[in-house]
C-alpha cells in the first residue's frame, strides 16, 4: 500500500481521535508525561501543570545539538499547552480544580499520596467533576506493601525480574537502555485512560485508574512471571532465544545484522542461502529441537556465511527468500532509514527558541483522523494568559498571583 492510500479518507479539520478531550497532566520526568503525550499526540487538549521554577524534565540532559532545550522536555511534552502553577499553595489548588471542572482526564505520577496531601487527589477532583477520569502512575501503585515507597524506572526493572534475564548470558543483571518501565507505564496509563473515559461516555461514571511501573512491566514480561511462579525460573539468552535456532547477532563484512529462523520451514529455505543446502533435512539439524541441541553448529554455519556478506548482501539474499533480517543500527542510521522517513518518525520542529529538531513522531498511525507534531514542547508558563484568562481569571487576579508566586 503507498502512504498516500492510506490516508486518502484523511481529515484535516482536527487534530486526531482524541480531538475535544481536555486533559489536565500534573507529572514529572518521564511516564507520567508520556501518558500525557499519547493522549496529546491523538489530539486530546493536554495542559501541563508545572510548578513555576519547571518541571525537572526541562533540565535533564543530554541537550539537543546547538541549543539549550533539554531533549526529553522536547520529546515528551510536544503538542501540550504550559500552565506555570504552584499547586501547593492554596490559591494554586483552586485554580487546578477550576481546571479540573473543565477536564475530562488528570494525570499525574507523583508519590501516592502526594496529591491528596495538597487537596487535589482523586476524591478531591470528583467533587468538582463527578465523572472525571482520574489516571495516577507510581512505581507500586496507590495500594500494596510498598505503595508509599519511591519508585523509578529502573527500580521497577529490577524488582520485576526483568533485569535477570537481560544481558550477556554470563554478565551482570542489566537494565534496559532506554525508561522501559516507564514508557510502558505511560501507555498503560493511556489506554486506561481512553478505556475509563469509554466507560464515562456510556454511564456517566468517572473513576481512579492506577498504574504502576511494576505492574506494567510484568504485564509486557511475555509470562515469564508465571514460570516464576511455578519455580521455573527463565534462562538469559542474550540476543539468542531459547526455541529459535539460529537466531542471534552476527557481523557481516561492513557490520552487524540480526537474523534467524523459527520454523522449520525456515530453516530449509535458509541452508540453501548460506551454502549447505544437504543441511536442510539432515538429522541434525531439520527440527527445532535437533537445531536446540546443535546451537553453536548452527550459530557458526550462519555466521560464517555472513561474514563473507556485506550487510546490503545479505539483506537482499535473506529478506527476497521471505525470511527476517534487519542490519544492527545506530539511531543516528536509524533516523535516516527510508523507512523511518517515509513512516514520519522524525517531524521537523521549530522549538521556542527558533531552533529546529526532528522531533520524534506519533507511533500509531489513523487513515481517517491523521496525528503529527502539532507544536514543540512550550516554555513554562507559555499559556498562562490563555488558560487563566478561559476559567475567568482576569488581568488584575493574575498579577496578584503572580505577585504571591503561585504564577509565574
């Protein structure tokens, strides 16, 4: 299918699925706001709540090349709205549940317990809009042993069990490279939050979705949780797989690919490819499990034929045999693959400060109500006067409260 079939049935007249949804996110850092940033990227109205001085995501580094905005204030806070606003004084509260009257989604990944204690929790939300859709993302949830605790991504990967089966086969427990636990946070906080607001749409009910990082990262654990459970516990593979054999990293003459078979029906197309066409029904090597037991004879057979193979070569062979493979990218080549271009998944941005940075683009795709960078991620405060001014706050009352620094 050609892009331009996809999008044929396209609107231009809003700004995705979740157009007309007002979100109000009071979040830090990373999960919370990235919740945020899905429901945003679907075109739902998202404010960002952030104390006056910013939100710690403003200052993390690494900066983007040739100016001083932090890359993942830029990445996670695109297409939002900035409100500058000290909840935790009480001029700052009452403007938050102005806000939240007008909403049909709150998020935020504080402490459990830290938004009760400044009157704006779940209970306090609801009695200002009765069928608000209240989305709290923690490290351990808002109940269980250790739901007062902090928690941080990489917390959550190692109580998980996640970190045990991740690296070198005889390394160290590893993390993930990139806030794994946190992203998928952010997305189960998305989808439950685009859930409880379709329950909302068909009774009126409103109601608390608890999240945690813990919960979401056992949930993407592919079950192993259940194998522990039962005194299995899963080996580390590295970049091998237990049941799919040959399948790892290999070098070719100009870099690295991952490729391997699954099937059997693989394995007898790939012998050919790499000369050995009698290993195709030898005993040895014809069945998953016979593959099992010869590991590193397959291993060596693939990665010898490789590595007389540019990677472009082998791409070809592989892939026009109908078979996986894909080269072991930077993201520096990954970002200027044909693909990932063609796909948007680098949309140029003008950011506040005249600068320019492709800015990573929405993951999912609608033929009929099309997402994209709308806007860079704002200044603090950007939209003060716009916000303030729709909930009837005028000139006069926004000096004062700026004045008593509940503003900026």
């Amino acid at each position: 299918m050609r892009k331009q079939d996809f999008y044929r049935d396209a609107r231009n007249d809003i700004d995705g699925p979740l157009a007309g949804v007002r979100v109000i996110e009071a979040c830090t850092t990373w999960a919370g706001p990235m919740c945020a940033a899905v429901l945003a990227d679907f075109g739902a109205d998202v404010i960002k709540v952030e104390i006056p001085s910013g939100d710690i995501s403003r200052a993390v580094v690494p900066k983007l090349p040739g100016s001083d905005l932090s890359l993942m204030h830029a990445t996670v806070n695109r297409n939002k709205r900035a409100l500058a606003l000290d909840v935790r004084q009480d001029a700052g509260r009452d403007v938050f549940l102005d806000l939240g009257a007008s909403a049909d989604i709150v998020v935020e990944n504080l402490k459990a317990g830290t938004m009760a204690g400044y009157g704006l929790g779940y209970e306090h939300l609801r009695e200002v809009k009765p069928d608000i859709v209240y989305v709290s993302i923690t490290g351990w949830g808002q109940f269980g042993p250790n739901h007062h605790a902090a928690g941080y991504d990489p917390l959550a990967q190692a109580s998980s069990g996640f970190m045990s089966i991740t690296g070198p086969v005889d390394g160290p427990p590893t993390k993930a490279g990139t806030y794994l636990a946190d992203d998928l946070g952010g997305l189960h906080g998305a989808l439950g939050a685009i859930a409880a607001l379709r329950h909302r749409d068909r009774t009126g009910e409103g109601q608390h979705v608890d999240v945690s990082l813990l919960d979401a990262l056992l949930f993407q654990s592919n079950g192993l949780p259940t194998l522990g459970a039962m005194g299995v516990e899963p080996e580390r593979y590295g970049n091998e797989f237990g049941a799919a054999v040959p399948t790892n990293v290999f070098e070719c003459r100009d870099g690295a690919v991952f490729t391997g078979v699954l099937l059997d029906s693989h394995w007898r197309v790939l012998a050919p490819i790499i000369g050995q066409p009698d290993l195709a029904d030898h005993e040895s090597f014809a069945t998953r499990d016979q593959r099992i037991e010869n590991r590193e004879a397959c291993n060596v057979l693939l990665a010898n034929w490789l590595a007389t193979q540019t990677r472009a070569e082998a791409i070809e062979k592989i892939r026009g045999a109908g078979l996986p493979i894909a080269p072991v990218n930077t993201y520096g080549e990954a970002a200027g693959d044909a693909h990932v271009l063609e796909r948007d998944m680098l949309q140029e941005t003008v950011m506040p400060d005249g600068t320019a940075a492709p800015i990573t683009g929405p993951a999912v795709k609608f033929s009929r109500t099309p997402t994209r960078v709308r806007s860079a991620a704002p200044r603090i405060g950007e939209h003060n006067v716009e916000i303030l001014e729709s909930l009837g706050i005028d000139a006069d009352a926004r000096r004062k409260l700026l004045a008593a620094g509940v503003i900026s």
